[in-house]
C-alpha cells in the first residue's frame, strides 16, 4: 500500500520514463533510453535505442533470448558488447532474466528475458 513517508526503488529506466512523461505528457522509451545511457556515460547512448526497439521487435510475448540479443547486437555491429549491453539493460531494468525452469533454458540454449513491459508498450505497433 501506498503510504506518506514511504520510500519505494524502482528500475532506473521507470524513473526516466515518468519524468520524461510529467514534463512532456508523453510516453516515450526511446528518449527516456537515449537519456538514460547519456546519462550513464555509455558511448553508444545515441543508437541505444534503437537497438532496444529492435529487441522489441523480435520479442515474444515480451520475451527474448540472450542469444536473440547478441544477433541484434551484431547487426548494430555491437558484438563485442553484447554481453555488457545485456548487463547494463538489466541492470537499468529494460530486460530481466526470465525465472523459467531448466528444460525451456536447455531447449533455447541461452538465458530467457522478459522486456520491461513498460519499455515494450512504447514500442508497439
């Protein structure tokens, strides 16, 4: 419940995205990503978003692989940081790992995330 004087946390890009939103009225991932990774220093921050709509794109039912992920980092010619974008997405609370059993981690043959459904809704058609 929400109650005066309590503190809640929540994932760095929800924070961007309501703020961006107060200010503008307008829901809008890419430049909450964009600003985002500006503002975390990462040298790509220009074409990240991008790359997350790309992710959406290919999601299923806000689902993706991690392999998935490192062959839309491939055509951005961001190989060699797939596996640090995986890191900084999760860590900005874009992706998290889907909590799925074994046989369907086995049978993907890659960890499972699910895009923020937040980030997603952005991102639709």
């Amino acid at each position: 419940m929400l109650e005066d004087g309590e503190i809640y946390e929540i994932p760095n890009i929800v924070r961007f995205l309501l703020q961006g939103s107060l200010s503008t009225g307008i829901w809008d991932p890419e430049k909450a990503i964009r600003e985002l990774f500006k503002d975390l220093g990462d040298p790509y921050w220009k074409t990240t978003p991008e790359l997350v709509r790309s992710i959406a794109e290919e999601a299923v039912n806000n689902r993706i692989t991690g392999n998935q992920i490192r062959m839309i980092c491939l055509r951005f010619g961001l190989s060699n940081r797939a596996d640090v974008l995986i890191a900084k997405f999760k860590a900005a609370g874009i992706i998290s790992p889907k909590l799925s059993s074994v046989p369907e981690v086995n049978k993907e043959g890659s960890p499972i995330y699910e895009l923020n459904p937040s980030v997603a809704i952005g991102f639709s058609p």
